[in-house]
C-alpha cells in the first residue's frame, strides 16, 4: 500500500513546501478514476479544489465536494476519485507533536469531552475561515522564492488555532485534547481503526511511533497475541459483516478488508466459517 505522505515527498510531480516533517502539498490525483488505498504516517487536513473524493472507513463513507475540509487522522482509507482529470486538493500534513506543541504555545482552552469513538475521518465542511486559510497557501506556490522556515512554521501553526476559534470543530478539538493526554500514539486505538489496510508489520510499528520489536512486545501485552494472527482474526470479522450487511461484490470485500488477494481471502474465511464467502452471502444477505 502506498504512503501518501512519502509518496509527495519524494515525487516531483506536486507543488510543494516542506520544513522537518511539516508539509503543504497541492495534490492531484495521478491515477486513472477508480479505488485505491493508501497510509500517512502523520495526520493531515485536506481541502478539495476541484473535483469529488469518496473516502471509505470501516465506520462510514464520506462523500468530499469542492470547497470542503476534512482531516484525517495518521492510518489509512479506501479512496475514490471522480473525474481524475480535474481532481485536486491541497494537503496538509502535521505530526503529533507539533500539534501538542502549538497547543502548549498558544495555551489552547482544551475540551474536557471524550472523543474516543473518533472516525479515522473527520468532516470539516466548507468553514469560511478554513476556506481562507487553504486559499491564503495558494498565494505561495507561483512564488519564484519559497517563503522562510518561519513563515511556514507561522501558517502550520495559525491551521491548529484555527481549529479552537469557536464551537464548530469540537469532535476534532477533543481528538487534539487526547493527543495532549498520551505521552505515546495508542496502539490499540491505531490498530482498531486500520486493521483493514494491508500493511506490513513495520509499517504498521511505523504507524505506531515504535520500533518493529517495541511495536510487537507492547502488542503482545494489550492484545495477549500476535500482531498477525489479531489481524486475521479482525478482518475475518469485518468482511462477515460486509458480507451479511452489504450489497458489495466477493472482490469488493477481499479489498476493503485488507487481505493480499481473493484466493487467500476465500481460503481463509472457509477455514474460518466452514464455508465461502460467495455461499455465505447467499445463505446470509440482509
């Protein structure tokens, strides 16, 4: 699965501005209109220039027009792009710490509610204030010059106190509330809303803010198995519900269930069920 957030960096293909692991990016789609799945290892607010995204989570679609903001928690998604062509967004990618570091800096006013049941998505709308800050970016890419460290670093900071000025974002407000609270990314949160992306063991450690073997030890501990087999066993889950619940295709649910292939997906959900998947969903639809 490709990391998003890597991809950019490395291509020459977008406009671009980067300083440490801060990055705006004016994002178009360069390929053809259809699925595809990918990861950032950070999180990032993203805001549609032109064109329609749908985003799929295991909890909800979301449906993004033009005009319209969104952040999206460091994981995964199943993307689609309609009209590929005139696809493009702007994106903006901000770890966990400068996000608690902004926070600290401006002694933001942080929500005592709990957001842990939070969408790996989260919907922004068209916010006037967003609106302008994305378009104020815009002004810097036909700049012969890039601006300074520290004007990028002024314009990363003003994105996350925009976020506490009123009452309209308070989902995402409470989410910047537990960053705040959690010296570590919570591996169990990470791993329950990204069980379904087919990434490997290292990417998922590098997802989790850990080494591979830190990563692995501290999984035994909270789950009382191994990263694979709870892996497995999650999308094993998933995809029976997709199947009883969902009028999607066998190679519809192999994908957004993250399994490497169909074979592989039938062969293990018969293990599993005694049956398959094709049988389950006639036997079980609705």
């Amino acid at each position: 699965m490709i990391n998003l957030q890597d991809f950019i960096t490395n291509s020459s293909l977008f406009k671009k501005f980067e300083i440490d692991e801060l990055l705006f990016a004016q994002f178009e789609c360069p390929v053809e209109d259809g699925d595809s799945s990918a990861w950032w290892h950070n999180n990032f607010f993203g805001y549609i220039l032109s064109g329609e995204m749908v985003l799929q989570t295991p909890q909800k679609k979301y449906i993004l027009k033009p005009g319209e903001c969104y952040f999206a928690r460091k994981g995964s998604v199943l993307a689609h792009h309609h009209n590929r062509v005139d696809f493009c967004e702007l994106l903006v990618f901000v770890p966990d710490d400068f996000i608690k570091l902004v926070i600290q800096k401006y002694k933001m006013l942080l929500p005592p509610l709990a957001n842990d049941n939070a969408d790996a998505v989260i919907p922004l709308g068209d916010d006037d204030l967003l609106v302008s800050y994305f378009h104020s970016l815009l002004t810097y890419f036909p700049l012969s010059a890039p601006p300074s460290e520290t004007l990028l670093k002024l314009k990363f900071e003003e994105l996350i106190v925009n976020i506490f000025s009123g009452t309209k974002h308070i989902p995402l407000q409470c989410y910047f509330s537990e960053l705040c609270k959690s010296a570590k990314p919570s591996i169990k949160e990470i791993m329950e809303a990204n069980f379904f992306s087919n990434l490997s063991l290292d990417e998922f450690a590098r997802l989790c803010g850990r080494s591979l073997s830190a990563y692995k030890q501290k999984f035994n501990t909270i789950f009382q198995i191994t990263p694979g087999k709870w892996l497995l066993e999650k999308r094993l889950e998933y995809s029976r519900y997709l199947l009883e619940t969902t009028d999607f295709s066998v190679d519809e649910i192999c994908v957004v269930s993250g399994f490497e292939n169909r074979s592989h997906f039938i062969r293990v959900f018969k293990t599993k069920y005694g049956i398959t998947p094709g049988k389950f969903s006639m036997h079980n639809k609705f």
